[in-house]
C-alpha cells in the first residue's frame, strides 16, 4: 500500500478509510470521488491542504483534484453548515417557487446562500437541476430529497435538525 508523505490533515481512522479508496476500485483514481465525499463529511469542506494529501494519496496531479473539487456541487471549499439545505432553481423548481422557498431559507436558517450558520448547524444553496421535478420545488438536506419545498416544511427540517 502507498502512504501519502505530506503532512495529513487527517487522524489516523481517516487516514486509513481514505487509503482504503484507493485499494476499492480495479483502478485506484476510482475511489478519489468516495475519498473526497469523507472529507467534505468531516471538514465540511474540502481544503486546499486535503486536495495536496488527496493528490499525492491518489497519484495525481493537485489541479486535478482541485477540478473534481470545484466541479461537484456536493463539495465546498469554504465550510458547510453540518446540514446543507439545497433547493433546486431548475425550470420546473423556478416555475413552482423556489426563489420564495430561497428567501424562506434565508429567513428561517439567518444566513445568506453559501454562508454558514454561527453555531456551524445549517448552510443552504441554490442547485441546478436535481431532476426531480415532480417534486417542485424540490429540496436537498444532506444529499437526501425531502420531496417539495414549502415553508413549513423548511421550517420543521430546521428545527429537527437543530
């Protein structure tokens, strides 16, 4: 097995889980997407030195993890909330009142989109098509579809999740 030499921004259970990933798939680049989904868990973002250990960790080159990085909606550069609301603004979403559940959003979590919460709990964007829109507007926590947006239903989320 290949251990990574930069300095690792990882305990030592991390390390060993993102080393796994490079072992899981017939090609050890395959596991960089499933490495980089831990990061963002346990950093809330991915940061400039986990792309330096995930290069050299994956035998790759720093700007093409910095291009997956930035490429995938899932993955931040500057920390997320520990729960991340996102509601759609596709067509279907816009049509059925995604810019009002935005404003909701806003209002009931007191950040702006892409800001972070005080106390570090919530942080919410706008997405691009998540192609469910038989459930417009549709809304994302944590990469789980909890169907059609509506205020009470943001508000409800926001107060389990607290």
């Amino acid at each position: 097995m290949s251990q990574a030499t930069t300095a690792a921004p990882f305990t030592p259970e991390q390390q060993k889980e993102l080393q796994g990933w490079t072992t899981y798939y017939p090609y050890p680049i395959m596991g960089l997407l499933e490495a980089m989904r831990s990061v963002q868990t346990w950093h809330r973002c991915i940061k400039p030195e986990d792309v330096v250990y995930l290069a050299e960790l994956f035998k790759t080159s720093v700007s093409h993890v910095h291009q997956v990085a930035t490429f995938f909606p899932m993955f931040t550069q500057r920390p997320a909330g520990k729960h991340r609301f996102g509601i759609c603004h596709g067509l279907s979403c816009a049509i059925a009142g995604s810019n009002k559940i935005s404003k909701c959003l806003e209002k009931t979590l007191g950040v702006r989109e892409h800001e972070t919460t005080a106390d570090g709990a919530f942080s919410w964007e706008e997405m691009e098509c998540i192609g469910a829109c038989d459930f417009a507007p549709a809304l994302l926590v944590d990469e789980h579809l909890k169907g059609k947006a509506t205020e009470e239903a943001v508000a409800k989320l926001a107060k389990e999740l607290k």
